[in-house]
C-alpha cells in the first residue's frame, strides 16, 4: 500500500515518513510486531459526517473493535486494560491500553486497505480523543531467577480483593544514558521487587511511533505486580526510591507510567511463544 494513503485522523499525527519505512522492508526481513496503542476517549462521540449520536468516545471505540480485519491479516489482540491510575505523566490522562501482535510489519498496512477495516474505522475516529500507536519489538529481558519466592508466599499476594496490576512505564532516555543508569536502577529494584513478586511481563523495544503527537520513545516496559498493595510496598522503599532518584530520574527524558487491570494478558505468551 501507499503509505501516504492512510487516512486523515481527528486524534493523533500519522508519521507518514515512518510508515514508508515500514513499507519499504523486504519480506525477507519482516516479521512480528507488537502495536502498543494508548488511549484517551472524547466524553461524548464526533462523528465526521455530522450525525447525531448519543454514544460515548468509549462506546464508539467499542464499535470499531476491527476483529474481523484482525483475523484476515493475522493479526491477535494480545493485551487489554483499563487505566486504574496515571502516576507520571500530566499533559493527558489515558484510560485505556491495548497491544496487538501483527505478523508482518506489512500485514499492519495492508489492513488499512481492507474495506472491513475502513467501514470500521469511522467509530474510532469519532470516540478518540487522542491516540500514541507505537510500533514494537521485544528486547531481551532477565529472566526470573531461581530462588526468586513463589508468588504464593510473598508478603502482599494477590487475593480476590486486590488482583494482579500491570505497570506500564513509556520511556524516552537521555541520549547516551540507556545502559548504564538503567542497569544500575535495575539492580536495586530487582533487589526490593523480587521478594515481593514482581514479574516482567515484556520489555519491548520501539521501532517508531505509527501515531502520535510529534515525540518519539525507546522503549515500553510491562512489570507485573501480584497486587496493588505488593506495588505500594515497592515504590515506597527506601532504597528504591534512593536508586530512582540517583540512577533512573537524570536516565528519563520524558516518561508515562501507568497502572492497570489487565482483561486480557497474553503478551508473553504472545513473544515467548
């Protein structure tokens, strides 16, 4: 497809420079990748024909729902969530995150084409607000190490009160700061999560942003926690927030970090195969 093609959107800019680039890969050279879409709905829907609609930006959003056009390219909704709580981050508060795992590079613009996706496409456009659609691969990340405690045993364990929380972190870095900083951050609060039973659910790397406000970002991290107290636990020890401050806050150029309640998670699976 034409890059330049891709529609006019009411809730984001479309690098149409980097769609070209994801165009102009060889198949050869192509294969999966993860689309991590953020969300802010209007409160009420817009739609460009004029119509008069009592529908909500959510609800609109969740008439798009392309699963149809999903199954003719390959592609799989592989993770879903609320946003329970926005912790960094203030210029735009997001309420919703999915990621979606495509075949090919490709298959993500070819669906554009599909006129499933386009009759869709029409209620996304009404309930969204704002919308950052970044394209990802994984990147490597430690693996649990063996005498990490079961999940069972750690001190705030989930129950049916206070479920698993996913905490997304968004990250632009300070140019050159990457990897050392960040291993040492990453060494101290591995040291305070682990006991509690924290769990890196992907790490993904960001290839471009597809939609977006004009910023580009590094990286996309998923950290799971058994429950929000397990978290509160965390981010309120000392030594933490001591390597926060030292290591990872002059790391950061620009960062949101959020929380959520999955209601559906097969990311890792969807990597690890």
């Amino acid at each position: 497809m034409d890059p330049h093609a891709l529609p006019t959107i009411s809730y984001g800019t479309i690098d149409r420079g980097y769609a070209a680039r994801l165009a102009a890969v060889a198949p050869e050279d192509d294969g999966p990748v993860w689309m991590v879409n953020l969300m802010r709905y209007r409160e009420r829907a817009v739609y460009a024909d004029g119509r008069e609609s009592d529908l909500t930006g959510r609800e609109a959003d969740d008439r798009y729902a392309p699963f149809g056009p999903f199954r003719t390219v390959g592609a799989e909704l592989v993770f879903l969530a609320d946003v329970e709580a926005q912790l960094v981050g203030d210029d735009q508060e997001w309420e919703r995150i999915a990621v979606v795992r495509y075949p090919t590079r490709r298959a993500f613009l070819e669906m554009q084409e599909l006129p499933d996706y386009i009759g869709l496409h029409e209620h996304k456009d009404a309930g969204m607000a704002s919308t950052f659609v970044i394209c990802c691969e994984p990147s490597d990340w430690p693996d649990v190490p063996a005498d990490a405690p079961a999940l069972d045993s750690v001190p705030h364990p989930s129950t049916p009160d206070d479920g698993p929380v996913v905490l997304l972190h968004l990250l632009r870095y300070q140019e050159g700061r990457r990897s050392a900083d960040m291993a040492v951050y990453q060494g101290a609060a591995g040291r305070v999560a682990l006991p509690h039973g924290v769990r890196i659910g992907a790490w993904l790397d960001v290839e471009g942003t597809v939609v977006g406000d004009g910023r580009g970002w590094d990286e996309v991290r998923f950290n799971v926690f058994p429950s929000r107290a397990a978290f509160e636990a965390v981010a309120f020890d000392p030594g933490r927030i001591a390597a926060q401050a030292d290591h990872r806050g002059p790391t950061i150029a620009d960062t949101y970090t959020l929380m959520l309640r999955p209601a559906i998670d097969r990311l890792a699976e969807s990597i690890r195969g």
